[in-house]
C-alpha cells in the first residue's frame, strides 16, 4: 500500500469507494506541527472537485488505470464505439462518459481512454481540434471591423462563437476544454 509522499498530479485515488484523480497537490511541512499534504482531487465519474488534506505518510489506496489510444468509429444508441489501437478489440463507452468530448469528436479520431478494471473512466481529446463550419450567417458588411461574435455550427452539430467575419464551409480551429474558436485553418 502507498502513502500520500506517492502522490502525483495525474494520479487515481481509490477514496471511500470513489476514483478521484489528482489535479493539483502541494507537500507542506509547517514550522510548527506535522507535515501534511494538500490536494484538490476530482471525481473522475462526477466531475466534483474537492479540496482534501492528508497528514504525511499514511497510506492510501491508488487505482491501476490504463489510459490507452483508441480510435473513436461510430455512435450507437446511447453509446459510442471505440478501438483499442493495440489489440482492435471494440468496446462501447456511454454518453454520460463521453460527456462534451462528444461535440468535437469526428469517426476515425483518435482519442485516450482511461479504464480502470476495463471500465471506461474519462476521454480525453487533444487541447485543440480542426472542425468544419457547416453553418453561419453571413456577417453584415458594416459588422466587419468590429469584434462582434455570431454563432455557426459545427459538422458534429455542436454551436460556438465565431467572429464576424468567418464564412459557411470554413475549417476552425476550437479548444476541446471549452468550445472557444481559437482561429482560422487555411489549407
């Protein structure tokens, strides 16, 4: 068994039957008093975040987890197929894991699936993808030089801001944690 010294940003915490995974940790040893360890953790099914504090060295347990490629295919349902990159076995993911990652993800991307015990836990997609603008209003003439945003979306179906100026049938660049157009693509 480990102790809270083991502790690392990434890490899988098996607390009181949940999986929580290490966000943020900091070792403090106070002038006075024992050492501790504080960390913010987050549920890995939830999505809470918590703040917890440890005193150093007591054990905990840490969760095996396997984060391994897999090329997404198709939805199915309420589910979306995915290949194990390794082996070529498919398993199917829920939409409740899936969550966001499900409006930037295209058939034959490449994704990392964190499972524990064979259990898919989380997706997580690259920082930014490359996305097609399938619809937009044109902007007005006058609107160009302004900073003004107008929605489009995008060919999975999802909406964001985009400027102004930004045409139907254009290749955007969006940031998968929050949706934000980050800038134009040319090929």
């Amino acid at each position: 068994m480990a102790t809270t010294n083991d502790i690392k940003k990434g890490s899988v915490l098996d607390i009181e039957n949940g999986l929580w995974n290490v966000t943020d940790f900091q070792h403090v040893k106070p002038g006075k008093g024992g050492a501790f360890v504080r960390t913010t953790l987050k549920n890995v099914v939830t999505g809470k975040v918590v703040d917890r504090t440890f005193n150093a060295g007591t054990k905990i347990d840490f969760a095996t987890v396997d984060r391994r490629d897999f090329q997404y295919l198709y939805q199915d349902g309420d589910g979306y197929v995915f290949m194990d990159l390794s082996d070529y076995d498919q398993i199917t993911v829920p939409a409740s894991v899936v969550g966001d990652a499900a409006n930037f993800m295209l058939e034959n991307q490449t994704v990392l699936i964190a499972l524990n015990e064979g259990n898919p836990l989380y997706i997580e997609l690259p920082a930014s993808v490359v996305l097609l603008v399938t619809h937009t209003d044109p902007g007005l003439q006058g609107d160009r030089s302004s900073a003004g945003t107008k929605p489009a979306t995008l060919e999975t179906g999802y909406e964001i801001q985009v400027p102004l100026y930004l045409e139907s049938n254009t290749k955007v660049k969006v940031d998968t944690r929050d949706g934000s157009f980050l800038g134009r693509v040319n090929d």
